[in-house]
C-alpha cells in the first residue's frame, strides 16, 4: 500500500514583529542620546548684538562655559524680570548666578583645573605650561548676567592659554 505524503508548505512571508521591535529601539535610544548631548546648552537669554555672526562653522572640540540664572525650582526671583524676552530687571545678587559646563556647577577653582586638562591635548607641547592652546571655548552668558563672572571665566582661559574664545550672542528681531 502506497503511503500519500501530504506536502508541507512553509509560508513565504517574513515575521516583521523583531525588525518592528528594533526599529523603536533605535528611536528611544537616539532621542535619549540627542538629550543628552544638548546638556552644555543652558536655557539663557543671550544679549542681542547687532554684528553676530552665525555659528556655522561649530568645532566638535569646543566646549561651552555658560553663566546662568540658577535658583532652586520652588524659587523665583524677586529681583530679575524679563518680559516678551526682554530684561526689564537685572538680578544683582551674585549667589543666584552660577558658572556651568555640561549641567554641572562649577567653582572658579574647579574651572581653571577643567580648562586645565581640556587644553593641555590642545597644546603643540603640551609639557611646557606657557605654550598657547589651541581649544576653542564658547563663553554664553544670560544678558543680565554680572561681568565679574565672565571676567572669572576670561581669568581661567589666560591661566589655561586658551586664546581662541567666543562669546554667544542672538541677534535682535527686526521689527
């Protein structure tokens, strides 16, 4: 007797549910990852300068210092205003302003071994302290921000010979 095989017929079309499972993935993980490099960009009220110039041309070496506004969030204030963006009352009180470089607070001792060790790589020899360096810095203040803490950022940059600095700046709307 003649045993009739019945043939097995395997479906031709992908299971998508793992490439649909990877794909999400890679989406959460590259929103986190582009959170986390925003980190050195505090939310400021830059000053308005009539001759900026675009930051077109971004160096991936820079690091950004920034002077901000820092108070905890239960606080206002009482002393600076903006209104529509624009500042109305400066804030004098110099425990509120704090010197910044990725979220985290710094002293101006902290800042000057930081800039420190970020210029030394940046030195043509980086065993001789008086050779310049050749790291580009961002200073980006709040506009009310007090000159003395931008005068002690200037200070670190001379003690690390850091001389290729810039200051950030937003250009004025036009009415």
């Amino acid at each position: 007797m003649k045993i009739r095989r019945i043939p097995f017929m395997e479906s031709a079309s992908l299971n998508m549910t793992p490439m649909i499972d990877v794909v999400f993935q890679l989406i959460i993980f590259l929103m986190l990852a582009t959170e986390i490099t925003n980190t050195d960009l505090e939310r400021l009220f830059l000053p308005e300068a009539t001759a900026a110039l675009t930051d077109s041309e971004v160096s991936k070496d820079r690091v950004i210092i920034n002077i901000a506004h820092d108070l905890p969030l239960d606080r206002d204030c009482p002393q600076l205003d903006y209104q529509n963006g624009k500042l109305v009352q400066p804030c004098l009180n110099p425990d509120h302003w704090k010197i910044m470089h990725l979220g985290r607070v710094l002293t101006q001792k902290e800042l000057e071994e930081l800039l420190m060790f970020l210029a030394r790589p940046f030195k043509q020899n980086p065993d001789d302290p008086s050779c310049p360096s050749e790291l580009p810095l961002m200073i980006r203040a709040d506009g009310s921000a007090p000159y003395r803490f931008i005068s002690n950022i200037l200070e670190a940059c001379g003690s690390a010979k850091i001389y290729k600095i810039e200051i950030g700046a937003s250009v004025p709307e036009e009415d």
